[in-house]
C-alpha cells in the first residue's frame, strides 16, 4: 500500500476491514470464496452500516483480492453498493 501511496489512514482502514472480513469468516480471508464476500455484504447491510463504509470495506477487499492475494475471481462478484441519490435543488 505504500507503494501505491496510500496514505497512513487509508492503509489502516483497509487492514481494519480485512480484519473485520477475517473476523466475520473465523478464518483467513484467503480461505474466502464469493459467496462468503457476498454474506458479508448483506452482513453489513443488515447491521446498518452506511454506503460509503460498505463501499470501503469491498474497496479493501477489492485490493485484497487482486493485488496481495492476486485472486480475480472474487471481485468481479463484489459489486459496490449505490448510496442514495442526491439531486440538485429544482431537478427532478
């Protein structure tokens, strides 16, 4: 990540959701499989947790999958979830 210039708080907020995959799992989030990425989707949607926190979590995840364990397949299942939409004043 530090290649990549991730700055301090965004490295660990990625590792904080990695652990919390981890944790969610009870084993190594290597040993995951897609639909143990999309159970911890719904896991966090059901909790209350908002967009953008789920859309960090799979962000993390993404970059867990592709660039450290280098295991594409997975992603491609993770989509990220859509916030509400906003409009500006006066457009439908």
């Amino acid at each position: 990540m530090t290649v990549r210039k991730f700055t301090a708080r965004t490295q660990e907020g990625y590792i904080r959701a990695v652990k919390g995959f981890s944790a969610f799992l009870g084993a190594s989030p290597a040993t995951a499989s897609a639909e143990d990425l999309r159970r911890y989707r719904l896991h966090l949607v059901e909790s209350g947790v908002g967009a953008p926190t789920i859309n960090h979590s799979l962000t993390a995840l993404r970059f867990l999958f592709l660039v450290t364990l280098r295991c594409a397949g997975l992603v491609a299942v993770a989509p990220r979830r859509a916030g509400p939409s906003c409009s500006l004043p006066g457009q439908a």
